[in-house]
C-alpha cells in the first residue's frame, strides 16, 4: 500500500511534529494523534461556526418527522434544507420550488433553442421574419413560465386574479368551495 506524503508546511503536519510522535512513534500512535488533532480541530471549527451562526433545535414526532423527510426528498432537498427553506418562504410568501434543477433544465433548454434559431439565421438556413418570430416567441415564454415555476403565485392571489379577469365565475367558484 502506497503511503500519502504529509504537506510539511500543514498544521496537521506540524502537530505530528510537536508531538513527536513523527520521530519515533509507531503507526498506530501517529494514527491515535491524527485522530485527536481532527478532534480538536473539528471542535474548534464547531464553536468558531456557533459563534458566527445560531442554531435552533427542533423536535419532531414521528410522523412529522417522516412528512418532512418524505417532503425533502420529493423537493430534492436535506432535511434541514427543506426545513430552512419552507421556513423563510412562508415568511417571505412565496413557495419553495419542488425541483430547482428541473427549472434551470428548463431555462437552458429554452436558452439553447433560442441560440440554435440564431445560428440557422446566420447559415441562412431559416427565412429572417420566420426566425425573428420564433426567437421572440422563445424569448416571451421565458419571461412568462420562468418568473411562474420559480415562485409560483399563491392560491389567494390566482382566485383574486381570476375573478378580476372574469366576475362572472365568483358565484360558481364559492359554490365549489362550500361543497368541499
């Protein structure tokens, strides 16, 4: 087995070396060493992170605990993420989007599509007018679906839009509400 050379300008190094168990100490000693410098050092870090940032301690019942965690994964997310994030959107009222990196595939998609027109534009592959109208076809939809699967509008606000835009469905719409 191939043995990693130690950086002699490393304080993990230079710990070793303090202690002098690098001179003439066994592997299982330098190994015994290493370990209560990792431990030192992982409590160090620990207090110098308390320091800078709070932590909340949070219980959870069993079935909370398995919502959450049966959320987190549906969201792609930690537990503690998933946690931290559904805190500050309810704070902030808005969501938290169940699968960020399917929305930036989106975004990309949308992106190449549109680049990929502008090179059949430049190989004069496609007529001009047709291809200006697909790129601002491309460009108005970004705008619209975008802005919609990043913070999607709340239930309130899409009733309240939808009747300012048709009043006439107000009647029917309470109606289907008291049948729940």
């Amino acid at each position: 087995m191939k043995r990693r050379r130690l950086n002699t300008k490393s304080n993990l190094y230079s710990y070793l070396k303090s202690s002098g168990v690098l001179e003439n100490g066994t592997h299982e000693e330098i190994q015994k060493v290493k370990k209560e410098y990792w431990k030192q050092y992982k409590k160090k870090w620990r207090n110098n992170k308390r320091r800078q940032d709070k932590e909340i301690a949070v219980s959870f019942s069993k079935d909370e605990f398995r919502e959450i965690t049966t959320e987190s994964k549906r969201h792609k997310l930690s537990r503690t993420q998933f946690i931290k994030q559904s805190c500050f959107a309810y704070l902030n009222k808005s969501f938290i989007v169940p699968d960020i990196k399917e929305v930036r595939k989106i975004s990309q998609l949308l992106s190449l599509t549109y680049n990929s027109i502008q090179e059949l534009i430049e190989e004069n592959k496609v007529e001009n007018k047709v291809a200006r109208t697909l790129m601002d076809s491309i460009y108005n939809l970004e705008r619209e679906i975008l802005p919609v699967l990043n913070n999607p509008k709340s239930l309130e606000v899409f009733i309240k839009e939808h009747i300012s835009k048709n009043p006439k469905g107000k009647p029917k719409l309470i109606e289907f509400i008291n049948s729940l």
